[in-house]
C-alpha cells in the first residue's frame, strides 16, 4: 500500500470526490422519501415505497463498495477525513457511524412517535375535530415481533462491533512495538526509516480490512432492519437516519466556522497588540 505524497493526495482528492458525491445523494434520497411518504398517505402505495426504500439501501452498498476500493489504496485518511469538522471525526468508528446507532435512531423514533401519539390522543379527547397525522404502519406501531427481532439484531451488531475494535486495538498495540519502537534507537536512519515504512504499511493494510469489514456490518445492519420493518417503516427509518447525517455535517460545519472566526478575531487583536507595542517602543 505504499504510496508516493503525490498519488496519496490524488487518492485523497478521489476519497473525498465520493464523499460529497454521497453527500449529494444523501440530499436527494431525502427529498425523495418526504415525497414518497406524502404521497403515500393518499394513495396507500407500498410497493411503490418500497421500491425507493430498495433502491437507496443499493446506493448505500454501492457506496461502501467505492470506499471499500479506495481504502486498500490508501485507509488512513478514512479514520480522520479531512472533509469532515472535528465533530464528525470525533464520532467516527471504523470510518463510518457505529451500526449499532441505526437500531438507536429505531429506538428515539419510536419513543418520539409515542410521546407524539399521547399528546395527539390527549388533544383529541378535548377537540375531536383534531385528527392524527400517523400514517399506517408508522414507527410508532412496532409490533412485539418487530421489536424483538430489532433488538436481536442490536445485540448481534454490538457484539460485532466489540469483535472488531479488540482488532483496531490489537493493531495499535501492534503499532508501537518492534520494528518501530526499536528504530527510535537505531544508528541506522536510512535503514530504520525503510523499516518503519514496511511496518507502517502493514498496519494501513490491515486497517484497511477491518474498516472493510465494518462497511459491511453497517450494509448488513441496514438492510436486516429493512427486512424487519414495514414499507412505510422503513422510509421513516431512512428519513431520519439521513437527516441526522446530514446535520451532523452541517452542525460541525457551523461549529467550525463558529471557532475559527473567534481565533481569527484573536488573532488579529494580538496582531494589533503587537503592532501597538512595536510603535511605542520605537517612539520611546
């Protein structure tokens, strides 16, 4: 996997080509899902939700297969992107979201949805010109089976999860002993520079299999939940889900923005500190 500073930024520069291209999609699935469940609720069409809710989870894989290409030409931009804010990087797992946390976006909608549906039915008790909004076969209407089989896959997903961080740990374990710990003392720096290389290039290899390897539980975490979950379900879950990506982005962004405006503003005033000191100085 070793690559020379100029193919590795243009690998980058491809890296990030896909991100935005998903991006770009991820906008566009949202506003095809809004129109699809609005129509939805005049029509009671499931066959044609379904269709979208299929379509969109074969994006996904066709996207987890893109990065699954890039990443073996080179991973470890994928761990802390570039094109992400630090609060995206700082949620990241394996390159991606946590699959676990799909199941937990199930979760908040369904108390929400609830939570929503006893206010609603409170209203009503009091106005019965107010009807409710819920659409057949809404998250808010898991059936006992749903719900059990939703929460099997959790505890399946968690238990993958902790498989494969033990084996992001073992390789950072792996990171700091021979030969790299031992070239901090070698007399030898060409040699020990080619050998850090060697062994720096084994661990991005390796990286790279395992964030393979969470690609696909994200994929597989995905598309058993749509298996489980009605039509409708299923596009409320994938509306959700993409809204929150998507403000995550957006959040970080702002963030960002928000803390490099405030350091550029001290920066200039310590600029402007300075200058004012240097004048009176040179006065004096």
């Amino acid at each position: 996997m070793a690559t020379s500073g100029s193919s590795s930024y243009e690998i980058e520069k491809l890296q990030k080509g896909c991100y935005y291209e998903w991006m770009i999609l991820q906008a566009k699935h949202i506003v095809d899902l809004k129109e699809a469940l609005t129509s939805q609720q005049s029509n009671k069409n499931d066959h044609k939700l379904g269709e979208l809710v299929g379509e969109i989870v074969d994006d996904f894989q066709k996207y987890t297969k893109r990065r699954s290409e890039l990443s073996h030409q080179s991973c470890s931009s994928y761990f802390a992107p570039s094109w992400n804010s630090s609060l995206e990087n700082g949620l990241l797992w394996m390159g991606g979201s946590r699959p676990s946390s799909f199941i937990r976006v199930i979760y908040a909608m369904c108390g929400s949805q609830t939570e929503t549906q006893l206010s609603q039915y409170l209203f009503i008790k009091i106005d019965e010109n107010i009807h409710e909004n819920h659409g057949d076969g809404s998250m808010s209407q898991l059936t006992s089976t749903q719900l059990w089989q939703i929460n099997e896959l959790h505890m399946k997903v968690i238990k993958e999860e902790d498989k494969i961080s033990k084996k992001a740990a073992s390789l950072q374990e792996d990171a700091a002993d021979m030969p790299i710990a031992v070239t901090a003392y070698a007399t030898d720096l060409v040699e020990a520079g080619v050998a850090v290389e060697d062994a720096l290039d084994k661990h991005e290899e390796c990286m790279a299999v395992l964030m393979v390897e969470a690609d696909k539980l994200r994929f597989e975490t995905l598309r058993k939940i749509v298996e489980v979950v009605t039509p409708v379900q299923a596009a409320e879950f994938l509306l959700a889900k993409k809204r929150l990506y998507v403000s995550l982005h957006e959040w970080g962004r702002v963030r960002e923005e928000r803390r490099f405006g405030c350091v550029r503003a001290d920066d200039a005033a310590a600029a402007r500190g300075g200058a004012g000191k240097s004048n009176g100085s040179a006065t004096r």
